[in-house]
C-alpha cells in the first residue's frame, strides 16, 4: 500500500471551493489542539477567536471595519497574482496613500464636504499607485525582482510615515505627540447604521468592488489580458498582448487598491496618522487573496473569515489570556494549509496496492 | 567489442510476453508480445501515442509493466531501473538528449557513466569507440557549440561504451540532415553486423524500409501486425499503422500564382539571448495561392523567424515585412493580424493556445480583432463560443465543447482547432511552424488539406517544418533555413535531396558549413 499522487485530467473546480474552507477548519483544529497542549482551553480559545466576533452584535462592527481593507488590498493583489506579478508591498502602498489623502485633506484646511472628500480618496488612490510604480518600473526596464523592490519599499515608507508625523505634519494641539491634526468633520466618510450595527462608507465600498473586479476580470479585455499573461506569458505575446503593459496595470491596481484602503481607513475609522497606522492589514491581504482563491467574490469572503480572526484574537486576549499575537499565528496556519492544498485542484491522491509483488511472480507458462 | 554472431535455435535476445500497462485513462500497452534477435534490427512502428514509447521505457526500467514477462536470452528479466538495464547490456539514445551544454563531451560521458572511471582512460576509450564506428567527434568540444546530429553521437558513443547487446533509439532522426541520416544508419548496419541488436522507434516509413529487417506495428498499444519492411510499400505500413485507408492530399500542381503577397526583405535579428539564433538577411516572398516551405534542422531560427513574422519579437531597424504592399514590420502582433498575416507557432501548449482556458477564450486570444469577439473593452463571450464552435465542427476537433479546456484535447484535436481558429479567418498570409508535429496520420491529412484549400482560395502560405516529406509532398517551393540563413528559393518539383541536406547544414552543422555547402552546390550545378 502507498499513497499516490495523480494529475487530474482538469482542475477540479470542487477542489478550488472545498480547499479555503477545510484549510479554515483546519486551522480551528489545530488551534484546539496546540492550546490544549499549552495548557490553555483550546476549546474556549478557537470558540473565541472564530465565533464570538459574528454572534455579538458590537462585535460585527469590528470584523466589517477590519475586513474592509483587507478586502480592498485583497482584490487589487489578486489581480497582480492572477498575471504573476508579485506586489508584495501592498502595506507601503496603504500606508502612502493613507499619507497622500492626509496631505490632501490638510491642504484643504477646515473645508469638507462631498467634493473634498472625493479628491482625498483620489489623492490616497493616486498615492498607493505611485509607490507600486516604481516596482513595475524597475522591473520592467532592469528586470528587477518586484517583489523585493516593492517589500523593501514598505520599509521607506515606514520612515517617511514616521518622519512626516514627528516632523512638519506633526499636529500643533497635540501635546508634541507623533500624530498629525485629526481630519475636519466634514472630511470623515458618512456613517450608516443597519439593524443596530454602524459602519462607515469604507465598508459599503468593500462590499460593492469584488462585484466590480468580478466583472472586470470575467469579462472586459483588461481582464482577459491579465489572465492570459498570468497563466501563459509566451501565448499572450503571440496574442498581441504586452507583457510590460500587463505589470504596470497589475501594480497600479494593486497599488490604487492598497492606497484606496489606506484613505479609505483614515477618512472612516481612525481620522488622524499616528505610528500604529501601519496594522499588517497589507500584508494579511496577501493571505486574504489566497484563501480567497484569487477571485474577487472568494476574496470577499476571505476578508471576513481573516478579519473575524483579528477580532477574535482580541477576544480570546481578554477572555483566556493569550496573547493577541495568537491571530498571527493563525492566519499564517491558514495560509499554510491553502497553499498545501492547493495541489488537490490539479492531483488526487490514490491509495494503490503493492504491484511488486504482482510482478515478482512469475508468468504462468 | 567481440561480435557474436547467434543463429540457429538459440533464443531470442530480448522477447516480451504478455507486456500490459495501463494509466489513468489509457491502456497504453494492451498484451504486447514480440521477440528481437541478436543482430536484428527491428522496428517498433506506430503513430504518436500507439505506445512505442510507454513500451521501451519498460524495456530500459524506467517504469514498470503491470503484468506481463520480459526474457532476456531466453531468462525472466528483471530491470527495476535503468541502472539495472544497463548491466543487463540494454543501452538507450533518447530523443530529447540530456547533455549539458557548458561541459565537454566527455565531461558528458563521464557524468553519465555508472562507475567512476580515470578520465585519461575513459578518453581512451571513448576515441576506441568513435574510430570503430566512424562517429566523428572532439571529445574537448563544447556541447553547447556542437549541432543536434553531434550531440546525438554523444548518446551514442554513450550508449556503446557499454558494449551494449540491445540499443534502442527512439525517433533518432527526427532532427538530422538527410546526410547525417545516411551517416547514422550506416553505423547502426556495421552494429547490428556485430551481433547487437536494436529496436529502432520511428514513423517514418522509408527509414525504416531501409534499415529495418522486421517491424512490429503498434496501434492504440496493440500488436495490429509483424512485417518485413523490405517487402512492404511505406503506404501499406502506413495503412497497418493507421488502421485504415490513408487518405491522400489532393492538390492541383500549378505553376500560375497570383500577385506577391508577402515580401519579406533583409530581415536581420539580433541574439536574443544565449539560446536564441540571430537571423541574417532572410528575404523571400509568397504568392496569391503559393505554399512556401522552409525546411532545416531545428534551432536554426525557424521560431525566431516565425516570431518575427507573427509580430511578438521586433526585427532590426531596416528590415521589411510587406502584406500585400503594406509595410508591417514596426507593427506589433494585432495590428499584424489586422493587416492580414496570421500565424501558428511550433509549440501548441502554452504558445499557440493557454492550457487552462477554454476553446472559446482561447479563440479570443488570436481572433478577437478580424472575428469582431471584442468590442467596447469588452469580451463578447457569446460570439467566442459560437467562433470556437464553428472551428470544432469545421476542423472535426473531438471534444466535449467548446467550453472545454484548451489542455484536455489531445496533440492532434488541438492543433486542428489552432489551425481552424487561424484559417477561418480568412488570413492573406499564413505561417505555420511544424503544424504536424506530434499529429496523428488522420489530422496531419486534414491540416494538410486545409492548408491547400486555403491556398487555392487565394491566401499565401510559408510552412515552417522540420519534416522534409511533408514540405515535398505539401509545398510548391521551398527554401532551407541554417544558422539563421535562408537559401534561394527553389521549386518543389524537380528539387535535389543531396542539394537540399547540404542546404541543412550537411553532416557537420557548424556556423561555417552553409557557406561551405553553398559554394559545393554551386559547384555543382556549373558541372
């Protein structure tokens, strides 16, 4: 007896669907298992991280607020992932484009209002893209690695982001402390509420692009380009489309998409910049596209699934006593588990019987 | 090597009984039986995907049968790896070689030995070898700067070091020159006079009337017949291999063509990469209904010609593609189209189709302009899938629809539906690379005659191929491409084989030997 792996005559489409979600029920799995191994009720653990932020109502606030970003960054990296271009460094282009609507909206003073609002966003979108073009640029004219130039930029933008806080956009009010002057009020996104449960205008957002992206990537030519140069380079040459204009669309998607978060997090939710801006949310998008399959509406999904995670971890911080980085840890073991899967779309794994010893026996003459 | 020649009753060197295997889906080897005698040489014939391969690699231990005995001299043979088959004295010249190109070639052969060997001894050896059997070759050189037909003697020098009893080759002349063909068969004669034997897989019918004693016929993995090849027509092979009436191209010899419609002047092509040919020069042009061959031995820039032609790579400055009196050589691959030329590269997979995707996006990829299946930024899916449908129907593609990915078709049904997707857009100018190769008998006859009928409605054609048959029995005139070079134009009727090999590069291939070839031609012809 021995396991064998088995190519399937085509991807199994089953196989896409079932993989994210026992990848997910794995992890709580695992999770229960590691805790009571540590001594810690894994039960009540995984139960908080995984439950507790969809069954309370003040809870579902949090996963939509978290989820929004993660959605957006999400959906522009699956683009850039479905042409094999790898933008690593969507937590730069975030925190840019955070950068460049605050600098957009200080430029406007106390004025707020719809059309403010507009160029801020525009302002955030713009920011994110123009720090994801220089990866396509290097690329595209020195062949440089895009996703070491686009990860080390992440860095540069940590420092320009610490530099313009403690320095000339520091806010006067604030006790000297590095943060810059919160938003004017009519420079916050609108508010809404549902059956008890507010959130901000950056959720409705999150919730209406995948079905944009859907169409996008199903339908229009753009789409069929990124596709093609994704998953046959050398046929979508012979197809008449350009591989370098392929990078610079899938960057600056991704990059106006992790930019559009960025603005999207300060003009609704956090209002002001401060150090803790950067919260990884770019970087648990890369999770997010993946458990998300790359397609826009798994994408969507996903982003609930991880941002329940990031709750939950805050959660079970409080209720068992583990350390808030527990949702780290499990993100990463969902990730682990997709990409292990992911062999299962294309193989079948088959228990064969031992056929040495069919063959050592000799022919019957 | 000592010679030991066998006659009488003795048993068979190598004979399989009962040999079945099966994979996923396929029977590959449905009880095959037949026995190889020590100096024989016997061919194992049959259509791309009949099992010739599935069947030696068995007979070498890369992979094991299901049921089934192999004897060998009359004994139960065992060989659970290659290794093994060796010492039996099975030796094995692949048709994809596996040299390395920054070594030399005896580094090459000494990588490839069992046991460690001191190397001024192997040398020895080795120069043993080449002497006896005329194998011409620096064991210095380096691989990379060597031609295929040199590095096919690498294998072979290889595979005789072993003092083989049993040598399989495996489509060994699918890349050589008609000389280097010639020179080949003439040391596999002087081997098998020695007593060894060898099985000799290919599908070309005339070779195997000229060398091989017997051949056994595979078809869908079973034994359908033993010949003498020496008494048989290549077309009553043909037929036992196929297992039906071949059914021939009708084509009207013709000397009117029309107006030129493709004029191709000075194209020049720098190197790409390390890999890639330059091209120098290449002019030629193709008339309204003319079928223009260009034959060479491969990677001599037939794919750097056809990507040069299709638009994905850029020529040099100073180099003219005219369609029709239309310059296009600046214009990148859809405008191209859009001016008429369409193309079908060598490599189905990947290339000329995206695997994944299915029949009516993959017609989106080379028909959306001249089809109309885009329109506003938009995928008009409808259309592409009734385009993909028209092409399975018109070109008989077996497939379960036109949703079906590009990759579950087999070699034969994907190239029709390539083939399909291009002629039935009606191009002025088609150029098509090897678009039979790894084709079964029935679809090569069909792309054949399509490419004829889309000839005689008026369109110009250049057929890229490394199968000299099917540019003599297809063309109307030809050239021949070598080290990015393509000689004048000739006529199909009335063309010289000997002219032509020389063409290709002779038995030697070096950079040198077109203008050396080129000058024995003329040479030639002023006697």
């Amino acid at each position: 007896m021995r396991i064998k792996l088995e190519k399937r005559a085509a991807p199994s489409r089953l196989m896409v669907v079932l993989t994210p979600i026992a990848s997910v029920l794995l992890t709580m799995l695992l999770g229960v298992i590691i805790f009571d191994a540590m001594g810690i009720d894994g039960f009540r653990a995984v139960q908080d991280i995984f439950l507790t932020p969809i069954l309370a109502t003040y809870k579902i606030q949090d996963v939509l607020v978290k989820a929004a970003p993660l959605i957006i960054i999400a959906l522009g990296l699956s683009v850039g992932n479905r042409a094999n271009v790898w933008n690593i460094g969507a937590e730069g282009q975030y925190i840019i484009g955070a950068l460049a609507g605050a600098g957009a909206a200080m430029a406007f003073g106390q004025t707020g209002g719809f059309f403010v609002i507009i160029v801020v966003i525009a302002a955030g979108i713009a920011g994110g893209m123009a720090w994801a073009a220089a990866p396509a640029f290097l690329r595209n004219r020195y062949g440089v690695n895009e996703i070491l130039s686009s990860l080390m930029l992440t860095y540069v933008a940590l420092q320009v982001l610490s530099y313009l806080i403690g320095g000339p956009w520091k806010d006067p009010n604030g006790r000297n402390f590095p943060q810059t002057a919160p938003l004017a009020d009519g420079q916050v996104l609108p508010v809404y509420e549902i059956a008890g449960v507010p959130f901000h205008f950056g959720v409705v957002v999150a919730l209406i692009l995948p079905f944009l992206f859907w169409f996008l990537m199903s339908r229009s030519v753009l789409g069929f380009q990124i596709r093609v140069v994704g998953s046959a380079p050398h046929a979508a040459r012979h197809g008449g489309f350009s591989q370098r204009q392929t990078v610079w669309l899938s960057m600056l998607i991704g990059g106006g998409a992790a930019g559009l978060a960025g603005v999207l997090e300060l003009t609704g939710s956090l209002k002001a910049i401060n150090l803790g801006f950067p919260s990884g949310y770019g970087f648990t998008a890369i999770i997010v596209a993946f458990l998300g399959r790359l397609h826009p509406i798994g994408v969507l999904i996903a982003g609930v699934v991880l941002a329940i995670t990031y709750v939950g971890g805050q959660v079970a911080q409080t209720t068992v006593h583990i350390p808030n980085s527990t949702a780290g840890i499990f993100q990463a073991m969902m990730l682990f588990f997709i990409l292990a899967s992911d062999i299962l779309v294309r193989y079948r794994i088959r228990i064969v019987g031992n056929k040495d010893a069919a063959q050592a026996a000799p022919a019957g003459e | 090597m000592p010679a030991e020649m066998q006659q009488g009753n003795a048993p068979a060197r190598l004979e399989l009984r009962g040999i079945t295997k099966s994979f996923p889906g396929v029977l590959a080897n449905d009880n095959v039986s037949f026995s190889v005698q020590p100096g024989e040489i016997h061919a194992l014939l049959g259509e791309n995907g009949a099992g010739k391969s599935t069947l030696v690699k068995m007979i070498y231990g890369i992979q094991p049968q299901d049921s089934g005995q192999m004897l060998w001299n009359g004994e139960s043979m065992s060989v659970p790896n290659p290794k093994a088959a060796r010492r039996l004295g099975i030796g094995m010249v692949f048709q994809h070689f596996s040299l390395f190109e920054a070594l030399t070639v005896l580094e090459n052969i000494a990588l490839g030995m069992d046991g460690a060997q001191p190397s001024r001894q192997l040398e020895a050896q080795v120069r043993e070898v080449m002497q006896t059997y005329g194998l011409a070759l620096d064991p210095h050189r380096i691989v990379s700067t060597l031609s295929v037909g040199e590095r096919q003697r690498i294998e072979i020098v290889r595979a005789l070091l072993l003092n083989p009893k049993l040598l399989i080759m495996d489509e060994p002349t699918s890349v050589l020159t008609p000389q280097e063909v010639e020179q080949l068969f003439g040391t596999l004669r002087q081997l098998a006079s020695e007593g060894c034997s060898i099985l000799y897989i290919s599908h070309k019918l005339h070779e195997i009337k000229a060398l091989c004693d017997t051949a056994t016929i595979l078809r869908q993995g079973k034994v359908v017949g033993t010949c003498d090849p020496k008494v048989e027509t290549p077309k009553s092979m043909a037929e036992m291999m196929i297992g039906g009436n071949l059914k021939s191209v009708s084509k009207e010899q013709r000397a009117d063509f029309g107006e030129v419609l493709l004029d191709v002047r000075s194209l020049n092509l720098p190197r790409l990469d390390q890999f890639s040919t330059p091209l120098h020069n290449v002019t030629f042009d193709v008339r309204r209904g003319e079928i223009f061959g260009i034959a060479g031995v491969a990677g001599n820039g037939q794919n750097e010609l056809l990507e040069v032609m299709s638009g994905e790579i850029e020529a040099e400055p100073g180099s003219h593609i005219l369609i029709d009196g239309r310059d296009v050589a600046r214009d990148g691959a859809s405008r191209r189209r859009m001016a008429g030329i369409c193309s079908v590269p060598e490599e189905r997979h990947g290339h000329a189709a995206v695997t994944d995707f299915t029949l009516a996006e993959n017609t989106i990829l080379t028909a959306r302009h001249r089809r109309n299946l885009v329109t506003g930024g938009l995928v008009r899916n409808r259309a592409a899938d009734s385009y993909a449908k028209e092409v399975v129907a018109n070109f008989s593609v077996k497939t379960t629809g036109s949703q079906a990915t590009a990759g579950s078709l087999s070699g034969g049904n994907l190239q029709k539906f390539i083939m399909g997707r291009e002629i039935m857009q009606t191009p002025d100018v088609l150029v098509v690379s090897q678009p039979t190769w790894g084709v079964d008998a029935g679809a090569a006859a069909a792309i054949h005659q399509a490419l004829v009928d889309l000839a005689a409605s008026g369109s110009a054609i250049v057929v890229i191929s490394q199968d000299l048959d099917e540019l003599l029995s297809l063309c109307d005139t030809m050239a021949v491409i070598n080290v990015g070079k393509l000689s004048d134009k000739m006529n199909v009727e009335g063309v010289d084989i000997q002219e032509v090999g020389l063409l290709m590069g002779g038995v030697h291939g070096d950079p040198g030997a077109t203008a050396e070839a080129e000058a024995q031609v003329e040479a030639a012809h002023a006697h």
